[in-house]
C-alpha cells in the first residue's frame, strides 16, 4: 500500500482532497524526516527538502506556489518593519525561514532569528499579547490566516509579495515528492495530477467542504492568492531560489537538477 504524506494546512486540500487511501497530514518539517528515513513513499513537502537532497522525483506539473501576495506565509510585526530587531521562526516550515534569511538579506537586513519550538500551540491571542515593538513572528499555513483574521492591529510583511517584488518570479512553497526506489511513479504522478484537475474544476465542491473559514475567503485564497501548477516560471522561480540559498550559505546542494515525473 502507498504510504503517503501531506501538509495538514489549507493550502494542500486542492492537492489531496478525495484520495481514496490513507493520507498522514503532517506540518512540513516533520514529513520532510519521514520522507527522509523511508517512512513515507510520497508525500507534499517544502520545496527546500528537495533542494538540500535532490534525490526525489517531483511530480511535473503540480506545485503550492505564489506569484504576489500569498497571505499565508508573513513575518507579523508591530512596529516599523524596519525597526524590528527579532523574529521568532514558525520551525514547522524550513522554506518559509530560507525565504525570509533570502529576502531580508536583500533588504540588508540582519534581525536576530529565534527558533521556538512551541510554536505551534500558540494562539492568535497569546501572539498579539504584550509582544515588543521590536520582535516579530514568521507565521505559516492556516495559524498566519488565523493571525491575519483576529488580530488586525498588526500588520503583515507577506513573504509571496515581497519575493514577486524582488524576484519578478513566482514562488514555489511545495510539491510532491517520490522516493528513488518506488515502483509506478508515472502511476502515482498521473493520479496526483488527476486529483488536482479535479478539485479545481469542482472549487466550489471543495469550499463547501471546508469548515473553519468561510466559503468567500476560501474561494479568493485558491483563486488569487495561490497557485497549483509547475510550469516553467514555477521551475525558473525554484532556480532562482536555490541561487540566493546558495548566495546566502543557506544549505542546499551545489547544483540543481530536476527529475520530473
């Protein structure tokens, strides 16, 4: 049986949303070391585990990518962005904090980066609550919707935006992975693909599906703010990003080569 894996957020469900077979939703991180030890034969990681071990087939065509605002990967900050002097990093995503070290390096920008392993039990309130000016969040995936819904008095450098501006590419969060050794990766690939084509023709199936948001934002988030496939601007964009990892020590493999499937 296909042991496969998918990020627990939002983001994934046009991507999994009617698999017939067992599915571990997961953060990033942790199905990145799945993947790794062979614990998984699939699964719809960070962009950047690929980059640090290139030894996976990626399924063409199918990606978590921005191309401007993504509105759910932001640095939330009270003050003036440019006064802040520590960020507090999500560890569920090591994309998004390779993203940030990339673009606040282009900005010549150097604030202290605190891991906080916590992280993920926060809630909104107790982020908003009694934070210094001068510190910020990275936050990621549905708790950045929460943050961004409930506590509008801070404000939100959003990372999709920000790279489209620097870059002028779109910005590839995540993809499928297979591990060299599995069997039927055209199979699995095509299948992948066909649940993709799916759920976008039926959006409005999905949306009702979904319980925690409501069916306008979900509409807008897949429709504007997020886009599932790896064309070539998707491919240049990922090229681009392995070059400034690269450019910033960030530890990733010398050279990048696609194996697509």
């Amino acid at each position: 049986m296909l042991r496969i894996g998918c990020v627990k957020y939002l983001n994934a469900r046009p991507l999994i949303h009617g698999w017939a077979g067992a599915v571990d939703f997961d953060h990033p991180a942790a199905l990145c070391r799945k993947l790794e030890r062979g614990d998984l034969d699939v699964a719809l990681v960070s962009s950047l585990e690929f980059l640090h071990r290139p030894i996976y087939r990626i399924v063409d065509g199918i990606s978590i990518s921005s191309r401007g605002e993504v509105y759910s990967v932001i640095v939330a900050h009270g003050g003036e962005l440019a006064r802040v002097e520590q960020i507090e990093l999500d560890p569920a995503s090591e994309t998004s904090v390779a993203l940030l070290r990339c673009l606040l390096a282009n900005r010549g920008s150097s604030p202290r980066l605190i891991r906080n392993i916590d992280f993920q039990s926060a809630r909104s309130a107790d982020l908003q609550r009694a934070a210094p000016l001068q510190n910020a969040r990275l936050l990621i995936g549905d708790q950045a919707i929460r943050f961004r819904q409930e506590c509008r008095d801070y404000r939100a450098w959003d990372l999709g935006e920000e790279w489209n501006n620097v870059a002028h590419l779109p910005f590839v969060f995540a993809f499928w992975l297979i591990r060299p050794e599995v069997s039927a990766a055209e199979e699995i690939a095509n299948a992948l693909r066909q649940i993709r084509n799916r759920n976008l023709e039926n959006l409005d199936e999905l949306v009702s599906s979904q319980t925690q948001l409501s069916p306008e934002f979900c509409r807008k988030y897949y429709r504007e703010h997020l886009f599932f496939d790896f064309g070539e601007r998707e491919k240049a964009g990922l090229c681009e990003f392995h070059r400034r990892c690269l450019l910033n020590k960030i530890d990733v493999a010398a050279e990048l080569r696609l194996s697509l499937v």
